[in-house]
C-alpha cells in the first residue's frame, strides 16, 4: 500500500473512532483500552488469516477429514491462533440481538486462555459500551482497506493510534510512546542480533518489536536469536507491550519497576543489548 494511502487511512480511521467517542459522551482515557484493544483484534485477526492459509495445505488427512487448526501451528510463525468466537469477521456479522459488549469480552477471554500471559491485561469493559456505538466502532475496524494489509501496515495504524492518544494524554502524559522512526534507528545502529535483549523503559514493547523486523531482515528469527525483556513502571503500559508482542508472535519477560531506582531483572552486567528512550520528560526522577 502506498505511503499517501497508508497515511490516509490511518486519519479516517481516528477521525471516524474519535468522532464515535465525542458523541459517546466517553473521556479519551475511558475510550483508549477499549479501542486499541479492538485494533489489537483486528491485526491479530489479520496475522491469524495470513498464516491460517499458510499452513492449512499442509495439514494431514485422516479418512479424507482434515485435522482442525491448534495453537501450536502458529507458534512459530509470528501470529497467534484464535478461537471461532474471536476472529474478528465473527464479531462482524453478530445477529442484531446478540450484545456485542459480552461477545467482544468473550473474545478477549478465549485469548487469554490460550496465551496466559495476557490474563488480566486485555481489556474486557466493552459492556459500558452502548451497543449501536460498540457496533460502530466494530464496522470502523471493519474497513475494506484493511482487509489485505500486512502486518508492516497494521503495526503502523497501532502505533498511529497510540502517538494521537498520547497526544490527547490518555494516559500517562504520553510516556509509553516513541516514534518509529527513533525506535528503527536505534534498533539499525544496535544491531541485537543475539542473546538477552533488554529495554529498561519499555511503554508499549515498540523497540522489542522492531527488534524482531530486524531480525526477519538479517534471517535470524528472533524466538530462535533472542530472549526479550523489559521493564516499565507503569501497570497500564504493560498491558500493551504484552498485547503488542503476543500479536506479532513474540515473548518476552516484562516486569513493573521505576528502573531509576530499581533493576527487577537483575539484569545489570548481564544483556547482551540495552536500548531505550528513557523518559526524559520527566522534571523530578523521586516519585515520577
């Protein structure tokens, strides 16, 4: 998709779940888990159909049946593997008399179940949502233009919706976000191509990330190049740098901390590489 395209869908969508969000009579910090869950949704959804016809021709065959689809088939292959009642073209077609509040955390508790470390950290509040709105905000996520991007293409869209709530300081005063482009020249000039990769102010995982396009790039997978890990003092900002790594099919170890004064991995002496963009925003480090 050509950059001006890519640009342009990125500001019909805010602008068209913002508006929904103005009239809803929501705060951006109510409306900010919600939403970038459902972009979360639709990326994995997205990932999960790109690899699905992948690996579907090479499924064995018992008595001309076809075995069904399992997680482990998506292990490796960067996208997570996703229920019927998660995948987003269900969510689309819901019957008008089904609540899409209670299907969509639904979808997010069949998630969790079969990726643990997301339990406790999708969102599940899509019940405080009047019903026409949620199907709204569905059918903006539902746009044709996003039927045949990759995940280069959806991994933008996030981070565009991320740099515009920080911006509105949905939360955390914009803290959790970097600029991909600051984030892709760390990354070029680090070069973590092997062993414990560490981000100490992680926000949402965007350099861990953008470690592993590197990786793709120089042949070296990274669940088979790397260990990530990460620490970020904000609890609400993990749950990001989680949903961001499961979607692209990564892991990593992230724990809670103010690493200006603690260091919860004991991580010091011990990584291979360390990259971040502390939060230099910050006037006071006591108590920031």
């Amino acid at each position: 998709m050509p950059m001006e395209n890519i640009e342009a869908l990125e500001k019909r969508l805010w602008d068209a779940a913002d508006q929904l969000r103005a009239n809803s009579g929501l705060g951006s910090n109510e409306y900010f888990m919600p939403v970038m869950g459902l972009i979360f949704l639709r990326h994995a959804f997205n990932r999960f159909l790109k690899v699905k016809a992948e690996i579907e021709p090479t499924l064995a065959k018992r008595q001309g049946v076809t075995r069904p689809l399992m997680k482990e088939d998506f292990a490796q292959k960067a996208a997570i593997y996703l229920r019927e009642e998660a995948r987003f073209d269900n969510l689309v077609a819901l019957p008008a008399d089904q609540d899409p509040g209670a299907a969509l955390n639904k979808a997010m508790e069949d998630i969790e179940a079969d990726y643990t470390v997301l339990i406790g950290n999708l969102p599940k509040e899509y019940t405080k949502f009047e019903p026409d709105v949620l199907r709204s905000i569905i059918r903006i996520f539902n746009d044709s233009a996003l039927n045949t991007t990759n995940g280069d293409v959806f991994g933008r869209i996030y981070e565009y919706f991320l740099m515009k709530f920080a911006a509105e300081k949905a939360h955390d005063g914009g803290e959790f976000y970097t600029p991909v482009s600051i984030v892709q020249t760390i990354v070029n000039v680090i070069e973590p191509d092997h062993g414990k990769v560490f981000d100490p102010a992680c926000g949402s995982g965007g350099m861990l990330v953008q470690t592993s396009h590197f990786l793709e790039q120089v042949g070296k997978p990274a669940y088979d190049a790397v260990s990530f890990y990460g620490q970020e003092k904000n609890a609400t900002t993990i749950k990001f740098t989680l949903m961001n790594l499961t979607v692209h099919g990564l892991e990593g170890k992230i724990l809670e901390g103010n690493t200006f004064y603690e260091d919860q991995h004991e991580m010091l002496n011990k990584a291979d590489f360390v990259m971040a963009n502390p939060p230099f925003n910050v006037d006071g480090v006591f108590g920031s």
